[in-house]
C-alpha cells in the first residue's frame, strides 16, 4: 500500500468527520467529486462548503480504521465512529435532534480514488438509520 496516499486517506477522514481542521485543499483535487448519505460534492468549493456549514451536534469524535485495502489508484477502508451527542442535530428540513448526551458508535466504509497524491472522487457508505435510532431510543 503507499503510505502516502493511506496518509492522505486518514487525514481526509479526520477532515470529513470534524476531527482535524486541516485545509481540504491539501488533500483533494480542486474537481473532487463526493457522495455519502449526508453529502453530494462536485468541487473542492462545494466540499469547503460542507464542512464550513458542519453543525457541532457531535463532541469528542474519534474515527478509527478497523480494515484497509488498496491497489492502483484507489483506497478502501472500513471505519467505526464514537462520539458523544452534544449539540442539536439537523437531520432534515423538518427534523431537528436536540442533544441527548448519548455516546454514539456506528461503522461505515469508504472508496477513495487517487489522481497522483490527491483523492479526486470518494464514495462513504453508513446507516444514517442506525444513528437515529441510537439518538431517538427510549431511556
């Protein structure tokens, strides 16, 4: 695997998930194309954009890979969220979490896909449901 771009991968995770503060710009192609549950970027800008407008619903975030794989230009890894719910979550238009106090976990997997050190498409994958549901459950 090139440790260059595993480095990239993780720090870009770190970003995505409001661990690290880190220019995006050091990390992706200014034509990044991105999907998950919660996001759809098609440029460096709009990506800035997401994560400047990333409410702080969630404290005491970590992320850790629990399994990587990677070959040619591309980067696959599965990862677990924990985090402490401390600030109200805008899931939609009409549906606001307030905050619970709860300490949430839940796991996903993204695709990288490499142009030189620069990831320019990325697709993550988690069950959005699986954190409401941690969020909504009776006491």
């Amino acid at each position: 695997m090139n440790e260059s771009r595993m480095s990239v991968f993780s720090r870009a995770l770190d970003v995505a998930m409001g661990i690290s503060q880190e220019d995006p710009a050091e990390l992706f192609a200014d034509d990044v194309r991105g999907w998950s549950p919660a996001v759809t970027v098609s440029s460096l800008a709009e990506l800035r954009d997401v994560l400047k407008d990333r409410d702080e619903a969630l404290s005491n975030v970590t992320v850790t890979i629990t399994g990587c794989n990677a070959g040619g230009n591309k980067v696959v890894a599965e990862w677990r969220l924990d985090a402490d719910h401390t600030g109200p979550l805008e899931v939609n238009e009409e549906l606001t979490v307030d905050a619970t106090g709860r300490h949430i976990h839940f796991g996903g997997a993204t695709f990288a896909e490499f142009r030189g050190d620069k990831i320019h498409a990325f697709r993550s994958y988690f069950d959005d449901f699986a954190l409401l549901e941690q969020l909504l459950a009776d006491d």
